[in-house]
C-alpha cells in the first residue's frame, strides 16, 4: 500500500496536519444518503466510515482503513484516491493500495482525459465492466502502472455548496478528487458496488473539505500569532533602539510641535522629563540664527522633497551650545497622506573640537614652516619681520600685535634702515599714536630688564591712558641677538573689537616663533658681515679679471695696430698700393674693436650703476629685427638667417638703440660660435603681455650648468674652439642688464632632444605698451614663470 495523500490534496495542503475533529452538532447529525437496498453489513461499513472521517485525527489512516475493508466487501483488487491540483490543473494520485501501488502514486492526469477526468469534470460516478470497450478510458494509465484493469468504479468527490462560492469551470471542477476501486476481473461490479462507493465519497468528501478548511483556519491563527509576535517583537525592539539610540530623536507634527522623543534627545538638550519639551515648538531646541533653517528643512520634506541633512548649533536648557548633524524625514499613514516628522541629531561637538585643535595644530606647524621658509630666504628684516607678525596674527585669530627691533643700541648698523624706528611693524587697532609709543617704550623697558616672556593687561600699563581704552591682554617675547635683547614680537588678545584670553599653548607658539625670529636677525647680522666681507673679495676678483682680461683683449688688437703702423713707416721695404690698403684695413678693422671693448665696458657700468636711462618709444619688432637679421646677413654671408613673425602686432615699449644693442649682441654670438653655412632661426611672437624674441643656432651649445654662468661679467666658456675666437665675456652680461632694464628677461632656453651639436637657443622680452617697464614683474605675470 502506498500514500501520498499528505503531499497532494485540492488546495495543496498537508491533509494529515489539517484532519482535526469537526463540530458534532453538524457532522455526527449528518447521514449520508444511500440507497435503502444495500445490505446490512455494507450500511454498516458506511455509518462506521462517515463516523469516523469526521471524527478521527488521523483521515489518511482512516480512509486507508475503510477502503481496504471496502475492497474486501467489494471483493476488488485495488484502491486509488485521486485529488485536483489547482495550482497545475491536474489530477493527482495521492493515495492508493494495490499491486500497482507504487507506480501509480503521484500519476498526474489532465481534467479532460480518459474516465477519471471524465468522472471529475461531469461530478457522475462511472462504472466500467470493459476498459478496452470504454472510450472514457485513459490508456496512459495502464502503460505508466503496466497493469491492465478488468473492471473499475469511479466515485466523484463532490464540493458542498458554500455561500459566494464560484461556479464550476474547466480550471475548478464541480468534483475536486475521485476515488476509483479495480478489479482484474471484468464485470466484477454491480450498480449496489457503485452506490456504496458513491456513498462513501460523499463522506469522505466532506471529510476532506472539513479538514481542509480546519487546516486554514489553524493556518491563519498560527499566521496571526506569528504577526502579532512579530509585531510585538519589532516593537520591543523599535523601542530598544530608540532609546537606546546615540542620537537624539524628536518626533514633531506637522506644524513643528513636538509629540514625542527619546531620552538621548533629553540629555542632549539638558532636560530631565519630557514633559518639559511635549507640546512646545521644535524650534525651542535649536540655536536662534539655526532655525530659519530648520522651519525650511521641514518645509521641503513636508512639500515631497528627499530628506537632507545639514551641520546645526542646538540650544541645551542652560543656554550652552552645542553642534549635531541634523536629519529630518517624513513619516506617512497607510493612505500615504503626511502625519508627522521624525527628525534626528547626532552630536559632533567633542568631533568639531578635535577637528578645531587638528587643524589649529596643522595651522600653528604650517605657520612655523613658512616662517622657518621665508627665515631662510628673505635676508631684510623689516620684510621678515612683517611677514612674520602677518602670519603670527593669522594663526593666533587675533587683530593687534607687533614686530619691532628696539631703535636704541641696533644690534648690529646693517639692521637698521633709513627709517625713525628701525625694523618696526606694528597693529594696535584703536590706540592713539601716543598710547602706541608709550607702550612700545614699556615693552622695551620691562624685556630689557627681565628677558623672558611678558603677560600683562592693558589696563597695567602704567600710563594714564590705559584706563581710558578697552582692556585686552598682551603676550610679548624677546628677541634676542648675541644674547642681548634687541627687538620684541608680541600679540594683543583682540579679536573683531571684543577681548579674547590668550591661552598657554598661544604663547608656547608665539615663544617658538620668536626664537626663530631672533635666530633670523641673528642671521642677518652675521650674513651682513660675510657680505661685505664678500664684496670685499669680488670687488679684488674683479679687478683681477679685468686686468687679465684687458691684458689679453688689449694687447691683441693693439699689438696688430703698433705692427701695421710699423710696416707703414719702414722706408727700406717698397710697399705697393694694394698692401698699403690692406694694413690700413687692418689698422681701421682692430681700432674698431678697441672701440667696441671700451664702449661694452662703459655701457656695462652706467647700466648697472642706473646711470644709464633708456628712451622708451613704441617700438615696432616687425620692423627691427628683419632689419638686424639682413644687415648681419650681409657681413656674416657663410650663415642662412631666417625670420618668422607673428601675425599680430609686435610693438614693445623699449629704447630702439638698446635692443638694436641686444640683438646684434645675439647674433654675433650666434654666428662665432656656429660652424660656417649653419642655420640660424628668429622668431617674434607676442606672449601676452610681452614680444618674445628667440635666437637659435647649430653651434657648440653650452652645458646646462653654465647656461646662467654665461650671462656673468667677463665669463667664457672654455674649449679649445671658444678660446680660439676673441671676446671678453661681457655680451650677454650687457644684454641682461638692458632687457632687465626694460622689466623683461632673457635666458638659454633647452632643446627637447640630445644632439651632439644641440646648438643655443637664447630667449628674450620685452614689455608691451599697456606695460609700465619699471613695474613689469607686478603687473603682469611673466611668461618665463608660467
């Protein structure tokens, strides 16, 4: 015997857990209506079987149970119970017993096949005493048991008529099961057979449909309990995390009164009962200027807007502030109308603080680099001291404050300046010109006298003025040069007109900064010996190098010039016209150079002594340099020159000798230094607010760390080319000095590629006319630094 009745049933529930004891005021009452010539014990069997599928726990062993007697009665062979499945439309064997038992059960059969669909979809009993004489057979059947049936009945199991029921389709049946009894024998039924089954389908049928509609109603009582347990355990737990929340939780209406709220919400605020803040505005808990911004966050929300989050100040019940992320969202009902808002603040006060202290700290070092920065670059103490006093006063939040080196017994004479008060910078907004002076005097007096750090208030001043003023706290610390006292640094405690403490970690900064002030002035004093000490030995290099220089550069012309006068006034030789000219040509050719030498020294010098004052004019390039390059072409005709201009105006505000000077300058040098029939290349460009004039040869080149050294005085690159060509080292130093003159630069620009003869490339501007040439570099950014 097999079963698989727990597995299958109409509604595809677990029959065995939904049987359960039906109300006997209905079903022990109930009889099932059979006809009144079956025999005694075959009633007997129906009345024991209706009793007991309406009473028993256990309907798959009692049908089990009945049908085996049933058989027995019948003297049949087999049983199958079969139940529609409404989720596939089919009908399933669920349970049956017989020598096809395990093949037949979980069989699928569609509604409208063969005797079993016929018997379900027609909700009639069929009889049949031949299989193979009766259409209604499905064959399917015998090929999946591999058994062939003698003789069967069919017996729908037929619905009740329930209130509101839907009538019978072909996808819901007015049967929802058959059960079928097989015989190997044909002809082995009667009509009594048949009404007994018929019988006992209608009882197992409201069996069944008992059961299972007391397996959905335990179904949906357990359901409801698992929700309702459900429910009160999200509550419990809702409930939980809200209290429990590190954020402060308030929940408000729709006009921004306050229903309900956490505990958090309560100390984050400073109260103690919520009764102190229910029913009161929302806006209570916020800082003033805070909830303009809290009336539109809500605003938006309740106008359908996402929920956002914004950095907020909230007012605690004692007056103090404090900051919170502040998040608020809309709760909605079941018809998704807007019923209240639910807003949250996390406390990032003690985060804000440490993030305040991180970046005062990160300002204070970055505030000590730039001063230990600009320590090391800027050799003026009036510059570095108001640097310094501007950085000090940026970082320390404060508006008064001064630097100042005292003007009595300077430290050393080159930290003094031309003015009154040497290396002074001073803020003390508010305070006269004569409270300022007194208090600078104080100030050297009491470091003088003690040498450590000062603390004091304005009002202890000893002047009759102080008492008139506001009080604010100075911090001054000495600065001391060769270890006497000889300037102060100090910071006054005042802030946007209001007093503001100085706090020890303050002045721990302002000591440190000091005593990397006074190691700067320090510095500056001893720099400023070693640089007249080094002037010193210049001015004696120089004059050694000008001396050989002249008495290499001299000698050579001058000697040509005493040999062909010589020649000329010999009387014993007969020179012809011819030799004649040429050592005239010569005389003529080596005075020029005399010439040129004295003339580059004494431009050299009135240039850089600012002797020299240039006469600016619109000065058209476009014009100027294809004139230059034409006339150099002519007397150099062993070079290709070639000149590319730009096509938008190149007028630059220049003195037309001096950079006729420079040019020639750059292409003399160009063609000495490059091989005969080379290339040489200019171009002129405008760069922003400069011309740019480039010069490139295919000469020698020069080395990248002598590219600066060239434009020295009296400096040469020596090879045993360059030593072979005449000069003195003074070209380019002269053209520096003029393009820096006008507020432009010149330099030796790279090439990109690494040739064996990358030639030289030298590069110059010169301001255009919207530029005033003495304040150039201010003006305008250029295009070297870009």
């Amino acid at each position: 015997m097999s079963t698989e009745l727990a597995a299958g049933s109409e509604d595809a529930l677990p029959l065995q857990l939904a049987v359960a004891p039906v109300d006997h005021h209905t079903s022990n009452k109930a009889t099932v209506a059979v006809p009144t010539s079956i025999p005694e014990p075959r009633l007997a069997l129906l009345h024991r079987a209706a009793v007991e599928l309406n009473s028993s726990l256990d309907l798959n062993a009692v049908l089990q149970t009945v049908l085996r007697e049933l058989t027995t009665i019948l003297r049949a062979d087999a049983w199958v119970v079969w139940l529609h499945d409404r989720a596939s439309n089919r009908i399933r064997c669920v349970l049956s017993e017989g020598p096809f038992s395990g093949s037949v059960l979980g069989l699928r059969v569609r509604p409208d096949e063969g005797a079993l669909g016929w018997a379900m979809t027609h909700g009639q009993s069929v009889r049949i005493d031949d299989p193979a004489t009766d259409a209604r057979y499905n064959e399917r059947i015998t090929e999946r048991v591999g058994y062939s049936p003698g003789s069967l009945l069919l017996a729908p199991l037929m619905r009740r008529g329930e209130a509101g029921q839907q009538p019978p389709t072909q996808d819901r049946p007015p049967a929802f099961g058959v059960i079928s009894v097989i015989s190997e024998h044909r002809s082995a039924f009667t009509d009594e057979d048949l009404n007994v089954l018929e019988a006992l389908a209608a009882a197992a049928a409201g069996a069944i449909q008992n059961a299972q509609l007391f397996s959905r109603a335990n179904e949906e009582v357990e359901q409801r309990r698992r929700v309702e347990r459900a429910l009160r355990h999200s509550e419990s737990q809702y409930r939980t995390m809200v209290e429990t929340s590190p954020d402060g939780i308030v929940v408000t209406d729709l006009n921004g009164i306050i229903s309900n709220c956490n505990l958090r919400a309560l100390q984050l605020h400073g109260f103690d009962h919520r009764t102190e803040v229910l029913g009161k505005s929302v806006l209570m808990l916020f800082a003033p200027d805070c909830r303009a911004r809290v009336l539109a966050l809500h605003r938006e929300i309740v106008e359908g807007h996402a929920p956002g989050e914004c950095e907020l100040s909230i007012l605690r019940k004692d007056g103090s502030i404090r900051a919170v992320i502040y998040t608020a969202s809309l709760v909605a009902g079941e018809d998704g109308n807007p019923l209240s808002i639910i807003g949250f603040s996390h406390d990032i006060t003690d985060r804000r603080q440490a993030e305040d202290a991180v970046r005062r700290h990160n300002q204070e070092l970055k505030t000590l680099n730039r001063i230990a920065t600009h320590i090391a670059q800027v050799r003026d103490v009036n510059t570095l001291l108001a640097t310094v006093l501007r950085l000090v006063m940026e970082v320390l939040e404060v508006d008064a404050g001064c630097a100042y080196l005292f003007s009595s017994a300077a430290p050393h004479r080159t930290l003094a300046t031309d003015a009154p008060v040497a290396g002074r910078d001073v803020v003390f907004p508010g305070l006269p010109d004569y409270a300022i002076a007194d208090l600078l005097k104080w100030l050297e007096r009491e470091l003088r006298s003690t040498g450590r750090l000062l603390v004091a208030n304005l009002h202890d001043v000893p002047f009759a003025w102080s008492s008139t003023i506001p009080s604010f706290e100075i911090s001054a610390v000495p600065l001391t040069v060769r270890g006497k006292v000889a300037g102060v640094l100090a910071i006054g405690g005042l802030r946007d007109i209001s007093p503001r403490p100085i706090r020890a970690q303050r002045r721990q900064l302002l000591s440190a900064i000091g005593h990397q002030v006074s190691v700067a002035a320090e510095n500056a004093a001893l720099a400023a010996e070693v640089s007249e000490m080094h002037v010193l030995r210049e001015m004696s290099k120089l004059r050694s190098e000008l001396v050989a220089a002249f008495s290499h550069d001299l000698r050579t012309p001058l000697g040509l010039i005493h040999m062909a006068c010589s020649t000329l006034q010999r009387d014993d030789i007969a020179l012809d016209a011819e030799l004649t000219a040429e050592l005239l040509e010569d005389i003529q050719t080596q005075s020029e150079r005399l010439s040129r030498l004295v003339d580059g020294i004494l431009d050299l010098g009135h240039l850089e002594s600012g002797q020299l004052r240039l006469d600016l004019v619109d000065l058209d390039m476009a014009t100027l340099v294809p004139q230059i390059c034409q006339e150099t072409s002519r007397a150099c005709p062993d070079h290709v020159i070639s000149v590319q201009l730009a096509e938008q105006p190149l007028i630059a505000w220049a003195d037309r000798d001096r950079v006729d000077q420079v040019m020639r300058n750059v292409l003399d040098n160009a063609t000495k230094y490059s091989p005969h029939g080379s290339a040489i290349a200019v171009s002129v460009l405008r760069d922003g607010h400069y011309v740019r004039v480039t010069v490139s040869d295919e000469g020698i080149g020069i080395p990248p760390d002598q590219r600066e050294l060239v434009f020295e005085r009296f400096y040469r690159i020596h090879t045993a080319f360059t030593d072979s060509i005449p000069g003195t080292g003074l070209g380019l130093a002269t053209c520096r000095t003029i393009v820096e003159a006008h507020g432009g630069k010149i330099w030796i620009q790279a090439h990109e590629d690494d040739r064996p003869f990358p030639g030289t490339t030298v590069v110059f501007t010169l301001p255009g006319p919207s530029l005033d040439p003495q304040m150039g570099r201010e003006q305008a950014t250029h295009p070297q630094s870009k």
